[in-house]
C-alpha cells in the first residue's frame, strides 16, 4: 500500500510539471541603458489578465497558466509605454528596451 502511494504522489508531481504553463521574466530599460523601475508590466490572453510591478532595477518575472500567444504591454505613470504579442512556448527571457519620451516643465510660479 505504501508503495503505491509513493507511486501515486509521484505521478501527480509530475503531472503537475507537465501542465504547468510557462513564465516571462526581464528587464525594462530606456535608451539610456537605465532601469525603468516602478513600471506596470501586463500580459494578457483569452480570460488571463496578469500583472505585476518591475523592482527598482526594472526587473520582472510572471507565471503564465499555459502555453501560447500573450498580448505583453508596459504602462509606466499610466501611460502605455510598449506593446507586443509574445509567443510563450518555454520560459523566455524579455528585456525590453523603451525610448521613453522626457518632458521638461519649463517653469512654476506660485503666487499666495
């Protein structure tokens, strides 16, 4: 009886490893080389919307359900910064350069 619950756990492990899905991990960067921190990076498929926050050095992972096609956009201050269609097969390696386009305020004046 033991034996055929070592089996048995065995067999859902790796069950498990073969339906898991994939994951996207990278790294967000301007065209200065610097890390875009902060950033909300989404990726979205069918009835899966995942979303996380890159660290302080730009760096993000997620764990994707399954395998396929994924809509992957970077909003940063809540503005869409970068969009692209991903073909998600094995854990890939996205870093993402963006050329992100500065303002400058010219001036401020406070009157009271």
């Amino acid at each position: 009886m033991k034996n055929i619950s070592i089996l048995f756990n065995i067999i859902i492990l790796f069950t498990g490893a073969i339906v898991r899905g994939q994951s996207i991990t990278g790294k967000l960067m301007n065209s200065r080389q610097q890390a875009i921190s902060y950033a909300e990076i989404t990726v979205s498929r069918d009835k899966v919307n995942l979303t996380v926050i890159s660290n302080e050095a730009g760096a993000f992972s997620i764990n994707l359900p399954q395998n396929g096609d994924y809509k992957l956009s970077v909003k940063k201050d809540k503005e869409l910064i970068y969009e692209k269609t991903v073909k998600v097969s094995n854990d890939i390696n996205q870093d993402i350069t963006i050329d992100i386009k500065e303002t400058q305020i010219q001036g401020v004046t406070i009157s009271g």
